[in-house]
C-alpha cells in the first residue's frame, strides 16, 4: 500500500479534535497489518500549527497547509478542495477521516472532487493484500458488516470512540506545504457560533456518564441525574425518549441518533436498554443499571442492576458520595 492519509480535524481553538489523535491511532495499525505503508497526517486550517504538532504525536510526518478562509467558513468543502490537490499530486492509497459533521463533509466533497469511492462510519480497519477492511456496524447493532474498496484505494471515515488513541514511541516530523489548487466550490459562511445550552460537560470525551431515560420522570428529575454527575465527576447523558420529551438537550443523546460514548462508567438511571440506545453505550467499561424492572433489557448487558426506585436510589448513592467527600 502507497500511503494512508489522516485528515487532522481542527476545533474552532485550532486544536486538534480527540477523534483525529483516534484515526491516527487506528491508521498507524492498519499500517502496521499493510507492509508498512506510510502514515501522513494533514492538517489544513486558519492555524493549523497547534493541531500539527498535536498529530505528529500521533504520525510520523504531518503536512500543514495553512488555509485562512476556514476561519469564518464551514472548513469540509474548503479542506476537502486543498486535500484534493495533494491527493493529485502526491497519489495516497488510502484518505481517512473522522465520522464527525466536518469528516462526513469532506469525505463526500473530496469523493466527487477525486473520484474516489468512500466508506463510511467504519468501527474497525484491518490490513488485506487487496487493501483494508472496513467493520460496520449497522441495522441499529444488529448486523456487523465488513466491506472493501474497489482497487483497495478511497476515502474511508471512522466513528467517534471505535478506537482508543494512543501516541507513538516518538514523535513525527511537521512540513509546511503551500496550498495548491483553486477554491472553486461554494463555501459555507459561519454566521454565529452558539455554546450548547444546559447540561453542561460534554458527554464525547466523559470517563464518566450518568444517564437519564424515561423513567426519570420530566426535567425536574434530570436535577437529581446532574447531581450524581457532578458528584461523580462526570457528564449528564440520556435517551432519546427523554431528548423528543424536552427534559434534556439534544447534545446528549446516546445512541443510534445521538453520540456515540466510550467512558469507564455508565450509570443508567430508569432507562429500558433498547437496542438504539445500547449502540451507543455498549462499550462503556462497566455499566450499572438503575431500574424498578428487574427484567428491563439493559439488565442482559449490564455488569450490575440495581433493582428499585431510581430516586430513592440516587438520593441514596448521592447521600454517600457527599458524606465520603466531606
Ligand atoms: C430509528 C430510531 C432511532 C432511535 N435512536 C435512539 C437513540 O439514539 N437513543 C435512544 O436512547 N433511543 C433511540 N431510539 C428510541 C429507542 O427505541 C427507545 O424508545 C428509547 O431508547 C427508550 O428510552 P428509555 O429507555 O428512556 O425509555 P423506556 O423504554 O420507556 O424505559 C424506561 C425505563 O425506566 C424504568 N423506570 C420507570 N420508572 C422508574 C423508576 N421510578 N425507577 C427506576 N426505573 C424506572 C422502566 O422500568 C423502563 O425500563 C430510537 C428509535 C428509533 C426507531
């Protein structure tokens, strides 16, 4: 395999998403399980040193391309058009990109742009001598399905949490390169930009999650589920039955429709365990339930049901974190 590229996604800070450090991770794998086909990362935007020197944790060589239009622009089209250019010129195998709102934007644009096929929301990446095999899972978790690229070449994007990232031994070098081609596609003008409301931490990066269904009640009885979150230090999530009833955000949803979470603890409180909502949590490293139904679904995968009330059991397990921080 020639090359496998890894696009260096860039928060509005200029510091490299988590899900980027995530696909460098699994690329320099797939690399490993491919010959040793050589891992570049690019990083394009407004200020991309920040984020290049955060990748090269992760590569051995990142190219940077400064880009000033994402400033104040959708960055997907924008980078998709300057990655274009390098694909060109340079002829990687293989583009990766995170499964995100701005990797699903580029990995189309840059498809119609190079003619390259993609594959998305990969949950795993493996090494063939006809080029890498893409895991999906799909029908809501019920089917696990493996794919490949036509001539083992193309655009492949990767979901949020499928991999843990971890840097390599040593870091890689950084190589400016000026941008080429022309920005000939529409741009998408950023009007505002709008901090999500309520529920506070984000739930993508929490070690911890405490979650909220239906059975919480109404929004008054999301007070008790932040409670336990800031108790334990951790983010308030919930199912998509308490998001449609307007007791939580949005931003927090878990699941087939939601987000996609990885923490060390999911602590679920008065949520059944539907299949939609299990795709999204199942591969917290332990999961307690809090139900009054001891035959709930989420009782065939959690590692621990707590059968009962959930706000005599909150209250109770609250009462003995505050006495235990004094
Ligand atoms: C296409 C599609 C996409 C979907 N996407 C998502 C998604 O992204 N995320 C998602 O979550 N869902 C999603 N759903 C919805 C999903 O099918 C379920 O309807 C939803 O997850 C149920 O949420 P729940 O567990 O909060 O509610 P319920 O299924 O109603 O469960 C409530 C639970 O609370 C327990 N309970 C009630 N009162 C108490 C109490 N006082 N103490 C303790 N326990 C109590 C009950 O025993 C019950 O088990 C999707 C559905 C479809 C069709």
């Amino acid at each position: 395999m020639a090359g496998i590229w890894v696009h260096g996604e860039l928060a509005a800070d200029g510091s490299l998403a988590k899900l980027s450090t995530e696909v460098a991770t699994l690329a320099r794998s797939l690399a490993g399980e491919s010959g040793g086909a050589e891992v570049t990362g690019i990083v394009i935007g407004a200020d991309p040193a920040g984020g290049a020197a955060e990748l090269a944790r992760f590569v051995p060589r990142v190219l940077v391309v400064t880009e000033p239009s994402t400033v104040d622009h959708a960055a997907g089209t924008i980078v998709a058009q300057r990655l274009a250019a390098l694909i060109e010129e340079r002829d990687p195998d293989i583009v990766l990109a995170g499964a995100g709102p701005e990797g699903r934007d580029l990995a189309g644009a840059l498809s119609a742009l190079t003619g390259r096929g993609v594959l998305a929301n990969a949950i795993a990446l493996r090494g063939s001598p006809d080029g890498p095999i893409a895991t999906h899972s799909v029908f809501g978790g019920k089917l696990i399905t493996e794919s490949a690229l036509t001539g083992g070449r193309g655009i492949v994007t990767v979901r949020p949490n499928a991999v843990t990232a971890e840097a390599a031994d040593s870091p890689g070098s950084i190589e400016t390169v000026a941008p080429a081609g022309e920005l000939t596609q529409p741009a998408v003008p950023i009007i505002d930009r709008i901090e999500a409301q309520g529920a506070a931490a984000s739930i993508d990066d929490a070690r911890i999650i405490v979650a909220g269904g239906r059975g919480v009640g109404g929004p008054e009885g999301f007070g008790l589920i932040a409670d336990l979150a800031e108790a334990l230090g951790g983010a308030v999530g919930a199912t998509r039955a308490a998001v449609d009833s307007g007791w939580i955000p949005y931003s927090q949803q878990i699941g087939q429709t939601g987000k996609i979470v990885k923490p060390q603890l999911y602590l679920a409180m008065g949520i059944s365990g539907a299949i939609q909502h299990k795709v999204g949590m199942q591969t917290a490293s332990t999961i307690i339930a809090v139900n009054r139904d001891p035959d709930a679904p989420i009782a065939d995968f959690a590692d621990m049901v707590v059968v009962g009330d959930l706000v005599e059991v909150g209250q109770a397990i609250l009462a003995q974190l505050r006495e235990r921080s004094g």
